[in-house]
C-alpha cells in the first residue's frame, strides 16, 4: 500500500509536486491523498485501509463495496454511499499484438477500482498491470497536477480509455488482412473458426465499452445532480471535472464506434466473398453452357447421319462426310461467334 499526497486545487504553473509518503499523513485540509495497492495487498491488508479511511469517514467503506473490489472479474459499475462513491473500470490486461495471418489474442481485462473522498482517492488495480508507475512518473516531473481526487480519478480513468483507443489500429489492421484473405481469388477459404473467434473479439470489447459508457454517465449524472458549491474557483474545477468526463464518455462512444464499424465491415467482407463464390460459380456454369450450346448442333448432325436408313441424302457420295463435316465446323463457328457477340466468352474486368 503506497501513499502519494497531493496539494488539493493545484493550479497550472503553480510551484508543487507530488510526495510519496511511507505512512499514512493526518488529513489536511490543503493537500489530498492517493492511495494506491495491487488487489493481492487489499485481500490481506483490508483492516490497514479502513484504518486509512476512517481517518476521512468514520463510516469506513462497506463490505459490499470491499468485496467489490476484490472481485478482479467484476464489470465496469458505479455505486456510492453517503460520503464516498466507487467506481469499477475494466482494464485491458495484457498488449493486444497481432500479426498477419493470426487470430487475436483472446479479450484479457482486469477491473481497476476507484473509491473517491472529498480528500482522499484509493486505487486497487491487478497485481500484473502495473500502469500506475507511469502516473506517478508523470506526477513527479509535470506541474500541471489534479486539483482534486475527482480530477486525478478522471485521469487514470482516461488512460484506462486510451488503451481501448490504441486497439483502434490493430483491429484495422487484422480487418484488412481478413478482407484480403476472403476476397483473395481462387482459394478456398476455410478458417471461419478464426473469423468467428475474431468476430467474438468484436462483440466483447463492444460489451465492456458499453459497460465503461453507462458507469460514467451515472458518475456525470450525479455530478450534474449535486448543486454547485459557491465560489468562482469551485465552479471552475466543477466545470473542468463535467468537461472532462464527458471526453471520457466521447473516447468510449468512438470505441464502441468504431467497433461497430468494424463488425458492419466483417460483416460484409464475408457476404462479397459468398458473393465472389457465386459468382465463380455462375462462371463455370456459363462456360459449360456455352461449350454445351457449341456441341448441340454437331450432335445432331451426327445423330441425323448416324441413323441405320440407306435413303439418307449424301451417305452413297464420295464427298457427303466432308460437307457434313463442313457444316458442323460452320455450325461450331457461328455458334461461337454467337456467344462472343453476346460477351459470353471475354474476359471479366478486374483491377
């Protein structure tokens, strides 16, 4: 469990910086406190932070939403009691890199917890996705730190975001790639569990952006329910912590977005490759029907010919054979001539 403190309504510019402390401080009323700890540490050291939170409640946090927290599986929620509001985010676990001609990695998230005071933040995240680190890097070297909890909680949330936002380029990658291999001209296509596997990818990340959509619009509602505190500089962070989750909640929509795009586009790819097998189909049947078609008056030439009669014309001529050969060459050829006419027989544009 680590303690980070922070001057509360920090300004841009302004001369501080974030401590991290090796014990818990008093609260004070010019500074608030981030409390940071892998999920492994709250399931042993839950009794050692309802000692830090009383210190700000005397209420303490509730099982429930201690049993909340612990559960790494639990969705993307917001809940609150009558000092502190929690809020559950979905995190992506591990780097989402896929290369040509392999599936995506199956969806892997982790729950992010946050419990928000009026002066204190506690952060609970899985043991292997350390991104906290990062924060407190940038924390210690920019100026420009949170004014508030609220303000620090909508930052980690937002970074939490712009995971899912760097998906954007992977899965637009792997579209293509699965674009080209269905449409990719006389092959047999025949990894539609990959496809179907890939398509699950889609709906998954769609329901946890969903889930990430609703907690945060409860959490910008009940915002815009409490009435603003008097004074220019509360109205302003007021204002800056509405702006900010609602660019939270755009970043979520233009994932979701972008994810329907993605299916809609799955979608199709998969019907003009049914549409590309139909027509190949069609093909082979138009050329057997023209080959057919040629052959047609050439077998009744030989069929008429072919009869057991003596008193068929030009059979007792030394020259009837070649003149029925004759005419079934024409035949052949006008038939042909036919179908060329009819563009039966050129060429298909391609690019």
């Amino acid at each position: 469990m680590n303690f980070y403190q922070f001057p509360l309504g920090a300004k841009p510019g302004k001369p501080t910086h974030a401590r991290g402390l090796p014990h818990v401080p008093e609260p004070d009323a010019q500074s608030f406190l981030w409390c940071v700890l892998p999920r492994s540490a709250l399931t042993q050291d839950w009794e050692a932070l309802q000692t830090v939170v009383r210190g700000y409640s005397a209420a303490g946090l509730l099982q429930l939403h201690l049993r909340d927290l612990c559960n790494a599986q639990h969705p993307s929620r917001y809940d609150f009691s009558s000092d502190y509001d929690v809020l559950i985010f979905r995190q992506l676990a591990q780097a989402h890199l896929a290369q040509e001609h392999q599936t995506l990695p199956t969806l892997v998230t982790a729950a992010v917890g946050f419990v928000l005071f009026d002066q204190l933040l506690i952060t609970v995240y899985e043991d292997d996705c350390p991104w906290v680190d990062d924060f407190l890097l940038r924390f210690m070297q920019d100026a420009r730190l949170p004014h508030s909890p609220a303000d620090l909680m909508l930052r980690l949330t937002n970074a939490l975001v712009d995971d899912f936002l760097n998906l954007r380029k992977v899965l637009g990658l792997r579209l293509h790639d699965w674009q080209v291999r269905l449409l990719r001209p006389n092959t047999h296509f025949t990894a539609w569990q990959a496809l179907l596997a890939e398509r699950s990818y889609f709906s998954d990340l769609a329901s946890i952006c969903e889930e990430q959509h609703d907690t945060m619009q409860e959490w910008l509602d009940a915002q815009l329910e409490q009435s603003p505190e008097d004074g220019s500089g509360h109205s302003l962070q007021r204002d800056l912590l509405l702006a900010r989750s609602r660019d939270i909640i755009g970043h979520i929509q233009r994932v979701n977005q972008y994810v329907s795009k993605l299916e809609t586009s799955m979608e199709n790819a998969v019907q003009i490759h049914f549409s590309a097998q139909a027509n190949r189909a069609n093909a082979a049947m138009q050329m057997l029907t023209v080959i057919a078609a040629i052959f047609l008056p050439l077998n009744f030439v030989t069929g008429f010919f072919g009869m057991n009669f003596d008193t068929l014309p030009l059979i007792h001529k030394t020259w009837g054979v070649w003149l029925a050969v004759l005419a079934m060459l024409m035949a052949a050829a006008g038939m042909a001539w036919f179908f060329w006419q009819k563009r039966y027989w050129r060429q298909h544009e391609t690019d």
